[in-house]
C-alpha cells in the first residue's frame, strides 16, 4: 500500500487541529454529505473561520480509467495548481491525498478552502439575478471568463465541463470570477485540441444564450480572441460552438 499525501503549510494549524493528517481520518469524518456520485461525496466542514469542502473519492474513475492513467482525484488537483500557475482565481488547496494498492488506486480525497461569498453563475441564472441585466457587471464578468478561457487554450488546455455551475462570483459590484471543479480537463493536441476548444465555449454557451444578449455574447468571444473584428474563420468557429450540443441535450 502506498500513500501521496501533501497539505499546504497555510492550513497547517488546522489540519491538525481538525486530524486531518491521514486518510483514514479523512474517511472517519462525521460530516454531512453535500453531494455524492457512484465514485465519491463531498463533505463540508467546519474549519472556525472557513469552511472546508472534502471531496473523498472511492475510484479513480470511470471504465479503463479505474486502472490507468491518472485518478480523477489527482486530474482535479493537478487541473487547480495549474490554474493558479496560470494566474486564474481559484479554490485553494488545503490537502490531498492519494492511496494506491500494488499500483492501483484504492481511494483518496482533496480538500479545498471555501471562496466566501460567492455564487456559481448557474445559481444567478436560476434566480434570474437582476446582475445579469446589468450591462456593466455582465462586461466585468464576461470579460474575465473570456481572459480565463484563453489563458487556458493558450496552454493547450481543455476544461471540458465550462459550464456556469464550475464559474463562482463574488457578490460585490466589481465581482472577481473564480474557475472551480475540473476533474477532466486536460492537454490536448491536434484536432482534438481544436474540438476542445469548441466544446468550452459551447458549455460556456448553453446559458450564455438564454440570459445574456447578442452583442454581449459577441463582446465575449472578441475579449476571448483578442480581436476588435471577427473574420470568416471566426464565423464558422462561432457556429460550430453554438450548435455543438445540438442533438445531443
């Protein structure tokens, strides 16, 4: 049995005072499951000034993926250290770890900091949030979405589940955007790559279409290509985005 643990020397104080130096402690803890999947739950507790989210995770993934190539465990916690590299706002990592039996993954967890008073874009969505009529919040948060997703394709990264729910916003008048919960985002290559790219900005679109405007949504795909005129290549790649889905839902 083999164990890759790390926790960030931040949280010091709290890991400990909260016993979560193990695996088996994180597993024992007698919190209440927020959300849960066939391979894992999410636990939220309470750190006295934050709340920490635990994910724990009992398989690495889905199909082949539960015996090679990394866990969706590791993808997550890798896919948020390399959006902060990238200067992308994100959940703060307080711990990981990871546990291996003869090489295969037997279980694991990763537990983040809280981004306090936040919301995910779909929450503003479903409440029809008054912001999203508000031409100059809408601009603010539409132009960091944009500047986000292009760090991410500069890097030849694909999220692969860009949708509102995985975006949060503070609630303030000049909101910082923030990217969370990617378990299967990755590099691509090639045409792969390309598909990629089209598919985050279909997610991004799926309800971008519904509340925002026409010309908002053009603001954005211009603020994400660094362009002030869209060309003929632009167009087809604009179309290819806004009917990938279809047919699919």
């Amino acid at each position: 049995m083999s164990v890759d643990y790390t926790f960030n020397p931040h949280y010091n104080d709290s890991v400990h005072a909260l016993q979560l130096q193990s695996i088996d402690q994180v597993f024992n803890l007698n919190s209440t499951v927020i959300a849960r999947s066939p391979i894992s739950w999410v636990m939220c507790i309470d750190a006295g000034d934050s709340l920490y989210y635990v994910k724990c995770y009992t398989r690495a993934g889905k199909f082949l993926r539960r015996f090679i190539g990394r866990s969706r465990l590791r993808a997550e916690y890798e896919n948020l250290k390399f959006f902060a590299a990238c200067g992308i706002p994100t959940a703060p990592i307080v711990a990981f770890g990871e546990e291996r039996k003869f090489g295969i993954f037997n279980r694991g967890y990763l537990i983040t900091d809280e981004i306090p008073n936040t919301q995910s874009l779909a929450e503003l969505a479903a409440a029809n949030d008054p912001r999203l009529h508000n031409r100059h919040w809408v601009r603010s948060v539409s132009k960091q979405v944009a500047c986000h997703t292009a760090k991410l394709h500069r890097n030849g990264f694909i999220h692969n589940d860009l949708k509102w729910r995985n975006i949060l916003v503070e609630d303030t008048t000049e909101p910082k955007v923030y990217f969370i919960d990617c378990p299967v985002g990755r590099r691509r290559f090639g045409i792969l790559r390309k598909r990629g790219f089209i598919k985050d900005l279909a997610c991004l679109d799926k309800l971008a279409c519904k509340h925002l405007t026409r010309t908002e949504r053009l603001c954005f795909y211009k603020d994400y290509t660094s362009k002030r005129r869209i060309d003929q290549q632009d167009k087809i790649l604009i179309k290819r985005a806004v009917h990938f889905f279809d047919g699919r839902d």
